[in-house]
C-alpha cells in the first residue's frame, strides 16, 4: 500500500525553557566546563530528536541543531575560518567557533546579517580566497549519534552550495561559480559518505532559489546537482525551497535530484499554480509545506486538506512527504506551558510541538481519508472560528475606520519646502543642529526598577517617580552637553515594540514564546492577534514632563506601524495590510495626543522597514508603497510646524531611497558609521532634499570616537548633502551603552559640530 509521509524540516533550538541558551551562556561565562557543556547540549539535542520521534514524525532532521548558527556550522565544517581567528587546519575547536561568531578581544567577530526575510542573523561566512576541505561530516556525524543513540533514521539536513557561497562574502561576483565548483567535490563527498551509511533521504536547503535568481545562477544548479547525482546516486535528495515560491520551477522539478521541497504557505498561490499548470514529474516526491512554519497560528485542517487534495490530484500519495512550510526554528517550543493566557486565543495557537501533531494528522487524513481526523478537523475549525468571531477580531470602530481610509488626509498640509520655511522660524536651530536617536543607557539599576515594579515590588506611583528622576537626570545632562535637540531617553521600555504592543488594544504576549534571534539570544515577538486599536495615550506623560523641564525642543518617541508589525506574530485572518494600518492609525491618535500637548517635534522609528522586503524583486513595490502609505497615515495630520523625525538602523538602502523619500519625514536619521563610504556615495547617485542626519559615530561598541573622525564624516557628507539640511547625531539609541562612554562620545560629537560650524558657518547663515 502506497504510505504518505511525514516530514519536519528543522526544530528549535532553544528548548520548552531556553535550556540551549542558559548552557550556552553559563559556558562562555565559565562556569560550565567543557566535558558537561557538551553533555548538557547533547542531551537536549537527543530530547528534541526523541520527541519528534514520539510525534510520530516520520523523516526526523538531524543537523539541523546548532550551538550557534547553521551557516557558521556549514564554514567551519569546510574549514573555512577567516585570518585573524586561531587555526592551524583540522577540524575547527569549539573556542574557535565560538570566537568567530562572538569576536575576542583582538579580532571583530564575524558579520551577521538577516537570514532571508525572517528574524533570525546568520553569521556571514568570510571566504577571501581560502581553499576549503572537509575538515569533518557534520551531518554523517548526526546521522550515526541520532542512529545509535534513539534507533532513529535521521533524515541529514544540509545547507545547499549555491545558497551557502551566495551568503557568504569575500570574492567577486563573477566568481560564483568558480568558488561553487570549490565546494561541489565537497558535497559529494559528504553524500557519498553519507550513502555508504545507508542513509536514505537528505534534505538539501537551496532556499536561494526562492528569490529573483539569473539564468547563470540556474544553470550552475543545474551543474552542481548533476554532479552531486553522480558521486551518491543511492542517496534521495530533497532539494528544499522555502519562504516564497520557487523561481524556474520547470526548471527546477527536472533537476536529477529525488524530491522537491516546496512552501504552500508563503508561495503566494504560485507554487499550486505551477504545479497544476506544469505537473510533477512521476519519479519524484514532493514535499509539501503546507504548515506553516513561521507563524503562530493554528492551522484549520479542512483548508490544508483542500490544498492536500488539490495537490494529489497531479501527484500521487506515495510520492508526497507533508511537511511545515520551512524549518520551526522560526517559531516557539509548544503552547502547553502558557497557562495565563486567555483560552480563545490559546486553543488558536500552534507552535513548533503542535504544528508536528498538525503534520501527522493531515498526514494520517491522507492516507487513511477524510473521515479518520474528522474530529481533528472539527476541533481545529471551532479554535479557529471561535478566535475570528470573539470580539477580539470584531471591533467596529476599528473595522469602519479601516472601511473609511480614504476619508484620511495621509498627506502634509504642506509640501517640504513650505513646511521647511515656517519650522525654521519656529526652532530657531543652528546649523549643523545635533540630537541623539532616543534612547539613553538602560543602567542595571534601569531594570532593576522595572523588575521589582512588574513583580507588584513597586508601586505604579513609586516606579512613575524613578522614572521621572531618570528623564530629569538625562535632561540636565543634555543640557549641560549642549545638545540641541533632546530627547526623553526611553527608561519605561525594555523594547521599542513590546512598550507599545502593551499598550494598545489587539496585542497579546506570551510567557515562554521564545525564538532565536542570533546566537544565544532570543525574542519574544508579541502576538498581534485581534484588531488594534487606541486605547490611552501611550508617551505624553513622559515627553510632556521632560519638557517642561527644558527651553530646548524634546522629541516625542514611537515606534512605526511597519516595525511593530515585522516584529510581531501576526494574525493572517486579515490582510497584512490590512494590520498595518490599523497599527497606523492608532499611532496617528498618539502623534495627535503629542501635538495636542505641545510637543512640536515627533520621530516615528520604522528600523525594520527594509527587513520586510519581499524576496521577489517583483513585490517590493508594493510592499514599500504599503509601507510608505502607513507611515503617511500616522504621521500626517499634525501642523506645518510640527516637525516629523524618522529613523531608520542600516546603511545599505539604494534598494529603498525612494520609498525614504516618499515618507515625506521632515528629518531622517539614518544609521550608516559602519559603512560611511558607501552611504555617501549612495548620496553621490541620489539626491536628498530633507532634512538628514547620517550617523556620524557609532553606537555598537563602547570605545570614544576621536573627533578627527567624526569631522571627518561630516565633511564627507557636506560633499554630497546640503549642510542646510544636514544634522548630526550618533547612528543609533544609546540603551545598550552605559553611561560615562555616552556622555563622553556626545562630547566630542558636540565638539565636531561645532568645529564644522565654524569652518562653513559663514558660507551658510540660516535665514531666522
Ligand atoms: N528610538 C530608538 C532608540 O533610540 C530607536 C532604536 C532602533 O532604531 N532600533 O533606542
Ligand atoms: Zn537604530
């Protein structure tokens, strides 16, 4: 009888109560010796391993685990460790991979950057010409451990060549397929070990192919697969995609591998479409992602079952592996351990553990019909009907407000220059004016407070005093530097999108929703969950105080519709527009509130606007129009002389400089002391005609900038930017920093300015 299998792509790290990480850190802190360290991970490796297994799971991951990174573990497996780390060959020691992704004392660590559109930070391999050798199987290694430890039949996972030397730096890219061709015969020997194991299936990731790839990148694909065919033709190979549709998907279902992984979830329709209009061919499986493995939310059976019987009209039953749509490493453990959260939202929920039992329902539905999960099914419709007609999702007002957007003005009073003429009469700045991003350092004694009020230790009233004394604090610092323009410094938030999701309506949190970030650290995305609404003015008190203590302007502070949603669990009832704009307007009401009580200048952050980027080159405009649209919603409806600041924490923007543009902010802040010679020639190609500041020093590391090179970036930017509009502030919030470094590197950026207004203040007096 044909057989219907059960697949998962990769498990999270973390563990039910972050385990990974406190071994981890206790470890690097040392005070966990080594031998237990690795004890202690193996355990949780072979937990995680054991209860999938006990899922019923039947093709099991293995190498999927990680002590860092899996991009990191795929270098060092090839030997590949940049210069200024310790290695003399072999295979690479725990302290050295640990040094790359953590840096020492003498060397940076590795960069790390955004894997795809998610969450999570790989750490950017670092190639520079080294010749790699496979300095050990990783996956033939967890293969064995998962075999003779718990009898499993792992299924290895493996990071595709294309994919791997894509995402890594440090050659020309017209030598990608030179350096593929390096680490092909690696591959092959990797599977060719692999299949003297006997091990049967092998997941290899090419989630590249999920973006807008060229032609050359197909065809060397198609070269490597072949090859790879070749050394281990015993071996299945799933070629797995996952995060959009897959580019070239004739193309791709030919290519001599055994099975095709693809995402039905975050596909867009397109890879159903492709499939229906091009088939599948008869000698391959398909492995269907039809769970989705990004997000929280409790799948209705009856919708994956329809996809389900769609997809087995072209392809048969024993040709199909039901899997999530990409690795659970994108979401939390299990649902079991949030005991206080409120049950309508809870029974709608799926995290890693139940969105396994949801794969092996829908797998056992297929194989044994419909009617052996009816009542899975019934029970998964009701969780779901029962959170979408609670009054959580039925807010009136909301609903007819997002009925109504036309009817809201989402544009200034005035255009720019307009605008531009009366603020400068009205804030009387000099030029060059200096501010900082927002936040000051958030001290021990910061969170100390915090903690001891959120266990019931401190009263409201007591904590609102400590706060209070913290903005005076910084107020009377600010002044005393000379600073400009002021901020509050943001001592009530732990975090730029919990502060707000606290606050309004429609946001949940969880207890134990964990993801991993990078490294060891992890997130707790807040669950967007039910309309959003206004509730109550969210940071007038504080800006309005730190006023009123002040001649000087204080910027009121909030964090952007696009940023809370990128850095949420989202609800996918609705559209994702549809959100956003809901998050806008109830920031429009809170930029009203501000304005209301005279504060005249307000920046919106939206960090996270160029993370959300479409894959596809093809939906991006609309995505950044949407984006743009939001930002104009909530920002729009204050006075000309209401000054708009936004802020944004990269350098790497051409991609996006007109969707920056068409924000309409009155000033950006832009963080780009990393790479300055690069922004500013961004610069060279595009003109900007707003007020700007690009970070002049940057925040990352403690260390005191001289102010020769604070002088320095700003004379190179007065080169392409005009110095009436220029304004110079440090690329980032100052949280993370402590206290006398912060002041001290404000100092010499003051200084800066100052030394630069001499030097060109005749040439451009400013009409007050
Ligand atoms: N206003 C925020 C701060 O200063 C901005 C943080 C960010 O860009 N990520 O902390
Ligand atoms: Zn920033």
């Amino acid at each position: 009888m044909s057989k219907v299998r059960s697949s998962n792509l990769g498990y999270p790290r973390i563990g039910e109560n972050r385990e990974w990480k406190k071994a981890l850190e206790q470890f690097w802190a040392g005070k966990l010796e080594k031998k237990e360290f690795l004890e202690q991970i193996e355990k949780i490796r072979l937990q995680h391993l054991e209860k999938q297994k006990n899922q019923g799971i039947d093709l099991i991951p293995v190498g999927d685990f990680s002590l860092y990174d899996h991009v990191l573990d795929t270098a060092v497996m090839f030997g590949i460790v940049p210069k200024r780390f310790e290695y003399d060959g072999g295979k690479v020691s725990l302290d050295t991979y640990f040094d790359i992704a953590r840096g020492t004392k003498g060397a940076v660590a590795s960069e790390m950057t955004k894997w795809f559109n998610t969450n999570y930070h790989y750490i950017v391999p670092e190639l520079d010409g080294a010749v790699p050798t496979l300095v050990e199987n990783r996956p033939l290694q967890f293969y064995k451990e998962a075999k003779q430890q718990l009898g499993i039949d792992g299924k290895p996972v493996i990071l595709g060549p294309v994919t791997f030397v894509k995402l890594s730096k440090g050659y020309k890219e017209n030598e990608t397929k030179a350096v593929v061709d390096q680490f092909v015969p690696l591959y092959a020997d990797i599977l060719r070990e692999l299949q003297e194991e006997g091990v049967e299936w092998v997941q290899i990731d090419e989630p590249i192919l999920s973006t807008t790839i060229s032609k050359e990148d197909l065809s060397l694909l198609g070269e490597v697969y072949q090859t790879l065919h070749k050394a281990a033709p015993n071996v299945k190979v799933i070629l797995q995609m996952y995060f959009d549709s897959v580019e070239y998907y004739e193309d791709v279902v030919s290519l001599p591998v055994q099975g095709i992984g693809l995402d039905f979830v975050h596909d867009r329709g397109q890879n159903l479409a492709a499939l229906k209009k091009h088939g599948f061919p008869e000698d391959k499986v398909l492995a269907a992602g039809v769970i989705d493995g990004r997000n929280i939310w409790r799948a209705r059976l009856d919708d994956k079952d329809a996809i389900l019987a769609e997809i087995t009209e072209i392809v048969s039953k024993n040709q199909l592996i039901i899997q999530p749509s990409s690795s659970l490493l994108h979401v939390p453990v299990t649902v079991k351990s949030e005991e206080t959260l409120n049950d309508v939202l809870k029974d709608a929920l799926s995290f890693a553990d139940e969105k396994l039992h949801e794969i092996v329902i829908l797998t056992k539905g297929l194989q044994n019909g419909k009617e052996s999960i009816g009542k899975e099914i019934t029970a998964s419709i009701e969780a779901v009907q029962t959170l979408n007609e609670s009054s959580f999702r039925n807010n009136i007002q909301v609903q007819e407000a997002i009925q109504n957007l036309h009817t809201y003005q989402a544009e200034r009073e005035a255009v720019f220059n307009v605008r531009q003429g009366i603020q400068e009469k009205a804030f009387q700045l000099p030029l060059l004016p200096t501010t900082t991003i927002g936040s000051f350092p958030q001290t021990q004694e910061v969170r100390k407070q915090r903690l001891k009020w959120r266990k019931g230790e401190l009263t409201d009233a007591a904590y609102g005093e400590y706060i209070k004394a913290e903005i005076k604090k910084w107020i009377e610092i600010q002044e005393d530097l000379g600073l400009d323009v002021f901020v509050h410094g943001e001592f009530e938030r732990t975090d730029m999108v919990e502060f707000f999701g606290e606050k309004l309506e429609g946001f949940q949190f969880t207890k134990f929703g964990w993801v991993q970030s990078y490294g060891s650290r992890c997130v707790k995305p807040p669950l967007i969950y039910g309309d959003v609404s206004f509730k109550e003015a969210m940071t007038v008190e504080e800006t309005v105080y730190a006023q009123s203590l002040t001649d000087k302007p204080v910027k009121g502070m909030l964090t952007g519709p696009i940023t809370i949603l990128n850095w949420s669990f989202v609800r996918d009832d609705i559209a994702r527009n549809e959100v956003t704009n809901q998050i806008a307007l109830a920031l429009r009401k809170e930029v009203e509130e501000l304005e209301k009580n005279g504060i005249k200048m307000i920046q919106v952050d939206e960090p996270a606007i160029r993370e959300g980027l479409p894959l596809k080159r093809e939906n991006r405009d609309s995505y950044l129009n949407a984006a743009v649209y939001a930002f104009k919603l909530a920002t729009t409806s204050v006075q000309n002389d209401t000054q708009i600041h936004t802020h944004m924490c990269y350098s790497d923007f051409k991609e996006i400089i007109d969707a920056i543009k068409a924000l309409d902010a009155d000033v950006i802040s832009i963080e780009t002391s990393r790479s300055h010679g690069e922004l500013i020639y961004a610069f060279e190609e595009n003109t900007y005609d707003k007020g700007i500041g690009l970070g002049v020093y940057d925040i990352h590391s403690p260390r005191v900038p001289k102010i020769e090179e604070l002088t320095r970036n700003i004379d190179r930017a007065l080169q392409v930017l005009d110095p009436k509009l220029f304004w110079i502030n440090p690329d980032c919030g100052l949280k993370t920093r402590g206290i006398n470094e912060t002041v001290a590197a404000l100092e010499v950026m003051i200084e800066a300015a100052k030394q630069t207004r001499e030097k060109i203040g005749a040439k451009y007096t400013l009409n007050v």
